[in-house]
C-alpha cells in the first residue's frame, strides 16, 4: 500500500517536472512551477524557510521520502532500477557506508558553494542535474517531433504548435548533461540508488537527519527468518538481514522491502534510534569542458541561409535571398543575468544551473554559459533574440531565487547592462548606408540619431546610446544589420539597478 | 501611410460588406434559378469537358500571326533547392507544363533575362526547343536596368537567342518603361544605339514584332505612346485587370481604363499582365469572394478576372504566370470556348468589387520579386503576401475586443515566424531604400514594411 502511494506520488512528481522542461511553449510551468520551488537544493538558495522547513519536518517525521518522491532524479534511478531488476538472477546484497565519500563530498560541495564555484554545485545539485539532462538531451528530441507535427498541422491549416528552432545551446553543458545521464543510468542499473548514497550532496543532507525519524521500516527479529529476501531487492543496499539491520542514513523511504517480507517481518513503524552503516564503491563525473570560442567558431561553420546566386556579370536578377550570416555574440567583460537577477554576484551564487529558465525562454536569449567560473550557470545573449519587454517567464519560474519574480511593468525600469556603438563597423556610421535600426527599436527610446558632423546640415546620422537611459534589453544588438559581431552590442550591469536606486 | 485605414473604419467596412452581401443576396434570389446543368446545356456554364473538346480563343497580331488569348507567363515556375543549395528550376516539371499547354493550343511563352534569378530563359528554351518552332511563339525582354551600356545590353539581347535556343523572336519588348520617362528611354535605349539595333532587327526580321512593358504614370505613358509614330509598337504591354481598370492611385501608376483606351483608339494591340494582380485576384477578401460565388459557385476566382479583361477585344493575349497544373487547366477552362462578360458583368467588377477591395488595408505587392534580393536578407514579397492573406482570409486581429482575439494573436505570430524566417522579418529591415526604385507597383517598401512591424510589435506586446 506504502509502496503504491509512494509510486503514484512519484511518477506524478516525476512526469510533471519532466513535462515542464520539455514544454517550451511555457504553459506547464503555470501548473507545476511550484513543483520546481519545493526542490531542496532551491529552495536552500532561494531562502525559502517554509519549504526548507516543510522539507526537513517530511524528513523527520517519514524519512527519505524527497527522494523518492520529489526528486525527479531519485526517481529516474529507480525507475532504472526496476529495469535492471528484470534481468534474472540479480540481486542486491548490503553494503557498508562509504562515510569518506559521501562527507567528502558534501563538504566539497559546501566548500564549493561558499567559494561561489557555481558550476561544481550546479553539477552535483540533483534536480539541477536532472533539469539539464532533459534541457539538452529530451528537449530536442521532442522539440523535433513538434516540429514535424507543426508541419502536419500547418497542411491542414492550423496552428496549434509553435516551429521551435533547435540550437546547440551549450556544448560543455550538453556534455556534462550527457555525462550524468551515463553515469547515474550505469550506477543505478548496477546498484540502484549508489549516487545518491555517495555523490549527492542534498541526499547526504537528508541522511543527517533521516537517523532521528519518527517512521521508519522495523525488522522485528521475532518474526525474521532471514531469509534475505528484503536485502535483495533494497535498491540503497541498506538491509543487513544477516544483523537484522537497516542503515536508516541510506534509507530512502521506498517501502519495497515491507510488500517483499513474505512473514510480514518488516513493517513501517513509529520509532526513535536504531541504525547501522556502511560502505558503497563510488563513481564521479567529471566534466569536459571545451572553450566557448571554440564552440561558437564551430557554430559558425554550421551557418544557414541561402546562397545568393554569384553575380559575375552586370545582369540584374530578379529574386532569391541574399546571404544572412548567424550572429556571434561579442565578448562582453560582464555578463548579461537576466531582468530581476538583480546582479551578477547575486546571480551566480544562487543559480543551481537546473536549466528551466532556458526551456522557457521563448526568445532564445537563455543559454547555459561556456565560461569555466559558471559553467552551466545561465547567461543572456542577443545573437538569437532579445529580451522582450512582455516577456517576464524565466522570473516567473526560477526555483532558486536567482531570478525574483518581476512584472513587465518592472521590466523597463530595471538596468541590466548598457548598450554601446562601434563606429568602425555600423552602416550609418561608415556611410553604407542610413539605417536606424537600433534607435527605431529601441523600447525606450535610449538610442538618439545624431549628425556625425556636427557642423553639416546634411551630415548623416549616427546612432548615439543615452547610457542613462538603456535598460541592455539587446533589442538593439539583435536588430542590428551588422554580421557576425553587431555594430552596437550590450555589457552587462556588475549590479542591474533601478529608477530607485 | 495612406492605405493605413484606422480600426474604426476598417470594422464600419466590413459591417458595410456584409450589409452588401445581404442585398446582393437578395438581387440573386430575385433572379430565375436554373441548374447547374441546365446552364451547361445552354453553353452558358462549362464543364471538365471543354478541356478536350473546347476551343482555344485566339486573336490576331500587327502582323496577322495569331495569338491564343492565354499567354504563358514564364517568371512564376516552382523552384527547387539544387545540389549546391542554390536555387534551380525544377526542368521536368517546367516541360510537363508547357507541353500540356502547348497540346492545348497555347502558343505565347513570356519570359526575361531577369525571370527567377535569370534562369527562366533557359528552362523556357529547353522545353519549347522540343517541340516544332513554328507551333510557339516567344516573347523576351531587353531588361538592361542596372547597366546601360551597349556591351551590357548587347549581352542580354544575344544570350536571349542562345538561351532560348532560336534564330528569331516573335515579341521582343523593352522591359519595363515609363518610370523616369523619357531621360530613362533614351539612356536606356536611344544613346547606346540599342534602339536603332532592335529597329535594324526587326527589319531582318530577327525581331518579327517590337513593343514595350509599361509601368508608371499618365504622363510617362503619353511620352511614349508619342513615340509611335517614330518607332512604330507592335504592341504594348499594360497591367490590367478589375482592380487597376479604374482604381490606380494616379500618382505614380495610372487607371488601366485609360491606357486601354489610348492604346485602342492607336490601334495598338496589347499583351496584359498582372491580370490577377499578383495572384491577389485569385484569393481575394472572404466577403468579395461570397459575392462572386454568389453569381456562379463554379467559376474560380481567377476566372472572373480573366474573362474581364479577355473581353476587350484590343486585347492580344493575357499573361498568367501558371505555376501549377491546376492553374493551368482552371485558366485553360476559362480561355477554350472563351465567354466575355457582359457590359454589367464588368462594371460590376471594375466598380461595385474593386469598391469593397479598396477598403482592405492590403499592399499592392504582387510577388514580381523585382525588389529581390534585398541587400539584407528581408524577404519582402513574403512578408507582404503573409500580411495580406491574414487580412484577405478575415483571421487579422484588429483589436483585443475582436471575437477570438487571441486566437487570431496566436495564428498571426505563429503563421508569420513560419513563412518567414526570424532574420528575414519586417523588424530587421533598416529602411535603406534600395529596393524602392525596383518595384513596378510604387509600393513604398520600407515604410510599409515598418507598418507591419509596428503592429507585429503591438500584437507582441499584447497591446493592440
């Protein structure tokens, strides 16, 4: 019965958090948003105090359950698990805590936090790892099946689904991502929940506190024939039927050993004290990284467009496209954070790289950063899109609080970065030819055209930034007519700061 | 921003139109009711039969050669992407065509040496060059309109027989004058000599029949029919169809009406195009199109605008750019066994129907692709023709207190990012101006382009 409850919550926990990644249309983040803030390891960041509290009094009272029922990680593994359980013959045997990697590893990963090592702890947060692992693997897939349905749709004159353009958001993120999806599937196959007993830090956390439940799985040693048969399936290895032992801190609260005692030996108990511990072989993922010059240059090579018919002869001809080069984002000193990220210390030292922030981001502007001091953190480009003034999602969803909630009201008054012009490329400037698009564009008016000879009453006109006045919203970079590096691009704010301060 | 009708006026026209429709649907019901059938046995209404059995209309050019009234306009064939990704025209689709149309008694093929990217030249002579020279007739331009020089459109002229693989040509013209007037004539044609050249060949008769394509405005088209009498036209080639037979701007472009006038009362026969303006006659507003499927639910709308201008008789043949078979064999229907309209049927048309179009905030564009490619990679014609099938189907979103607003938002934004790539969108226009010299309907490219963008950015916002 334990155990059916336990599935149900858990698939349902599971799908619907998936779903919201995969969703890039953003509509089932208004239903299941919550599901994202009540993740611990946000939670933590965002200083949310009644979830924190609400998550460690679950903890106490029933055990391990976040594991096996919020985490869409933990129930990934298991859901691997019970595969890996198919195969004839297999079957779990107890094992010892492997207390120095576990602490090890949590200490790490606090001493990683406290240094501001964003990415470290965005690889070892496990929603964040899983939040990756669909941003930059399922995601595709599935944006790729809607555009084939998009198609279908389009025939038959409809237009339920939006055409998603798919992109190479991150290639080190890609690999990390695809990293711990290897890594996670192999332990689990083999051992079920060994990651979350020796990597995961918010598990280690949990294990803290998990010794001093209230319920909890009991042996009763009258009944115990030891027969073993809770000890091979106990997919955190933490029976010790030979003892009669259960190392609660790796418990997970799955309550399978208790449907499994054929003498109803085992039973979910109010209880204080009583535990054993252990050892566990471990595995760590380590990240590739590869420069994001060296992706973006790739990039490049991967350009669309159509080829404009070479035109050796002075003969005019009549339609086709002219040749539009993809963008490259311009090296900015400051990285652009998002509207309501309030700054970009502030950012990344609460951002958990879980990556729903970029699946919402219906502009394109969201990518998971190539720079090795916040790798897989996110960050802004305008090279795809901007950030337009109605759009307010990634607030809206941020789990972490690295982004807070911001009205599109709020928007326009917040300063993120400020634009600049590079008189030596732009069109009017060099006199290709007169253009404006960036001033024309600009939502709030920050960009004046100026004569560039002052003294000449026919002199052209040259786009001028008001810095004051620029919210670094990059409409202005992304519009701009210069290929690959826009003529006017946007740095971004240390601290983004308002009308009000 | 004339065209630019306020969302008052645009919601009173349509009332208006369906007010219209209303009386007009009165009018019919009034009128005997015969069957389809009935219709047909009278040989007032056609069938697929008059494909096989009809005949195809002709009529007779300045030098006694006789014309079918459907002309073959070369510049619309289906491209495809080739090997290199560049674009190709698709050959086997382009002989299947022509040789159905051909075997239909078609014989007037129109094409440039500027049509699609300058490849409908060749495509167009290696289909026709199959077949006996004498069964077709060509029609090809000297479209020297970047370069001058006599080299320049010396080329042009000799690559016209090489590609289209012929020693002479039956419709030469000289492709699109009347914009910049005479000083455009004469750099164009008189100081390089070309003119005494193109002269010289007809003589030869290399050159059997010598005209012009016009665009442009009354005075510009007094100018050169002026010159008549020195260079003799063969012929002219007007666009004409209900739409522009009175309601031209008159600044730049001038009434249809007025042009067939002069040119009959010279005696100068003319070649039509544009007769569906684009293809815009053939899928015009929903409340235009009730009311002619009101007056017949088995003609197309292509039909209608076809025989109003098939029913003069100064008329040489009407240019339709068929793309498809199925506007071939639709426009192939209207043209064998061939009904003019009657005087009321056109003034219906030309008055009462263009009337109701004139209040649709459209744009001209008719997808001629002369602007393209622009410099920065905007697809213009797309953009326009999105915008105007929005306006054209009833789905426009006007304003938020529009029945189903949201849903004709959502169509509008998701339909556009889908016909038109992201980068190639009205908002990344930057309003250099080089396409506004190129396009024959005057239609001032950017700031038009600038009015979609605007209301795109609106219906983005939500704000509309």
């Amino acid at each position: 019965m334990l155990k059916k409850v336990r599935i149900t919550l858990g698939v349902i926990c599971f799908t619907a958090i998936t779903l919201m990644f995969l969703d890039f249309t953003g509509t089932l983040r208004l239903w299941f948003g919550w599901l994202a803030k009540i993740q611990f390891l946000p939670a933590v960041l965002a200083a949310n105090f009644i979830v924190i509290a609400a998550l460690l009094v679950l903890t106490i009272l029933f055990g391990r359950v976040y594991c096996s029922v919020i985490c869409p990680l933990g129930v990934f593994q298991d859901g691997i698990f019970i595969l890996s359980m198919k195969k004839k013959g297999k079957k779990q045997t107890y094992s010892k805590e492997k207390k120095w990697l576990r602490y090890g590893v949590l200490a790490l990963f606090i001493a990683a936090f406290i240094a501001g090592l964003g990415s470290l702890v965005a690889i070892l947060a496990p929603y964040s790892a899983w939040g990756r692992i669909c941003q930059s693997i399922f995601a595709p897939a599935v944006q790729w099946v809607n555009n084939l349905l998009a198609d279908a749709a389009v025939r038959k004159g409809g237009y339920g689904f939006v055409t998603k353009e798919i992109w190479l958001k991150s290639l080190p993120a890609l690999v990390v991502a695809a990293a711990t999806l290897i890594a996670v599937i192999v332990l689990a196959w083999r051992n079920g929940r060994t990651w979350c007993n020796t990597i995961c830090p918010v598990g280690t956390t949990l294990s803290f506190l998990v010794r001093f439940s209230m319920f909890r799985p009991l042996i009763d040693t009258e009944k115990c024939v030891g027969c073993h048969s809770c000890e091979r399936k106990c997919k955190a290895s933490c029976i010790d039927s030979d003892n009669r032992k259960i190392d609660y801190s790796r418990c997970v609260g799955c309550f399978d050993c208790i449907d499994n005692c054929k003498v109803g030996a085992l039973k979910y108990r109010f209880a204080w004290g009583g535990k054993s511990s252990g050892n566990q072989p471990s595995k760590a993922v380590e990240a590739t990284d590869k420069g994001r010059r060296a992706f973006l240059a790739g990039s490049v090579v991967a350009l669309t467009g159509t080829a404009l018919h070479a035109q050796t002869d002075d003969k005019k001809r009549d339609g086709g496209f002219a040749e539009v080069l993809p963008k490259i984002s311009p090296d900015r000193s400051v990285p652009l954070t998002p509207f309501g990220s309030e700054g970009v210390k502030q950012f990344y030292s609460r951002c958990t790289a879980c990556q729903l922030c970029v699946s919402v981001c219906p502009n394109d502007v969201l990518r998971p950063s190539g720079d090795l001091k916040r790798l897989m953190q996110v960050e802004m480009s305008y090279d795809k899109g901007y950030c337009r003034p109605e759009c307010t999602k990634c607030s809206e969803v941020c789990p972490s609080g690295a982004i807070v909630r911001i009205t599109p009201e709020q928007k326009t008054t917040w300063k993120i970065g400020t634009a600049s012009v590079d008189f030596d490329t732009c069109l009017a400037s060099v006199g290709t030819a007169s253009c404006g698009s960036c001033s024309r564009h600009c939502p709030v008016g920050a960009i004046t055209m100026v004569r560039k000879d002052p003294s000449n009453e026919s002199s052209p006109m040259i786009p001028s930034v008001i810095e004051e006045k620029c919210i670094g919203c990059g409409a202005c970079e992304n519009l701009c007519p210069v290929r690959p590096v826009s003529a006017i691009t946007v740095n971004g704010c240390i601290v983004h700061h308002n009308e009000n301060n | 921003m004339e065209k630019n009708i306020s969302r008052r006026d645009f919601m009173n026209m349509a009332g208006a139109g369906s007010a219209a429709l209303g009386a007009a649907a009165l009018a019919v019901s009034c009128a005997p009711k015969k069957s389809a059938e009935a219709l047909v046995k009278e040989g007032l209404k056609k069938d697929d039969s008059v494909l096989e059995t009809g005949k195809m209309e002709m009529r007779t050019a300045g030098n006694g050669e006789q014309v079918s009234l459907l002309g073959y306009g070369c510049m619309r064939f289906a491209m495809k992407k080739g090997e290199d990704g560049k674009d190709v025209i698709d050959q086997d689709n382009v002989n299947e065509l022509i040789d159905y149309a051909l075997a239909h008694g078609l014989n007037y093929y129109d094409t440039a040496p500027v049509y699609l990217q300058g490849l409908s030249e060749e495509a167009v002579g290696n289909a026709l060059s199959r077949h006996p020279r004498k069964d077709y007739l060509i029609a090809t331009k000297l479209s020297n309109f970047s370069n001058w020089s006599r080299e320049a459109s010396m080329r042009l002229y000799n690559e016209s027989f090489e590609f289209l693989k012929t020693d002479y040509i039956d419709f030469y013209l000289l492709h699109s004058l009347g914009r910049g007037g005479l000083e455009n004539f004469n750099g164009r044609f008189v100081e390089n000599g070309m003119m005494d050249l193109v002269q010289k060949e007809r003589e030869k008769g290399k050159i059997r029949q010598l005209g012009l394509s016009f665009h442009g405005n009354q005075d510009e088209f007094d100018q050169l029919l002026s010159l008549h009498d020195k260079y003799h036209w063969d012929f002219i080639q007007i666009q004409m169809n209900y739409w522009d037979w009175q309601h031209a701007d008159g600044k730049r472009n001038v009434n249809a009406e007025y042009l067939y006038e002069q040119l009959d009362k010279h005696e100068i026969p003319i070649v039509v195009m544009e007769p569906l303006l684009g293809g815009r006659l053939a899928s015009p507003a929903e409340s235009v199109a009730n009311r002619l499927k009101e007056r017949d639910p088995q003609a197309s709308m292509a039909s209608w605008a076809f025989r109003f201008v098939g029913s003069y008789p100064r008329i040489l043949t009407v240019l339709s750019g068929m793309t498809y078979m199925e506007h071939l064999q639709d426009n192939l229907k209207t043209f064998k066994d061939f009904q003019p309209l009657t005087d009321e049927e056109r003034t219906y048309l030309s008055r009462d129907i263009a009337d109701i179009m004139a209040n649709f905030p459209t744009i001209d564009c008719t997808a001629c692709k002369y602007c393209m490619p622009c410099p920065y990679g905007i697809d213009i014609p797309g953009i326009f023709s999105h915008y105007n099938k929005s306006i054209n189907s009833g789905t426009f979103p006007q304003s938020k207190e529009q029945e189903e607003y949201s849903r004709l938002r959502r169509a509008y934004l998701v339909s556009y990012n889908r016909a038109i790539p992201t980068v190639r969108q009205a908002d990344h226009c930057i309003s250099c101006g080089e396409c506004l010299s190129k396009c024959p309907q005057s239609i001032a490219i950017p700031s038009q382009l600038q009015r979609i963008d605007a209301y795109v950015e609106k219906l983005k916002q939500d704000k509309l």
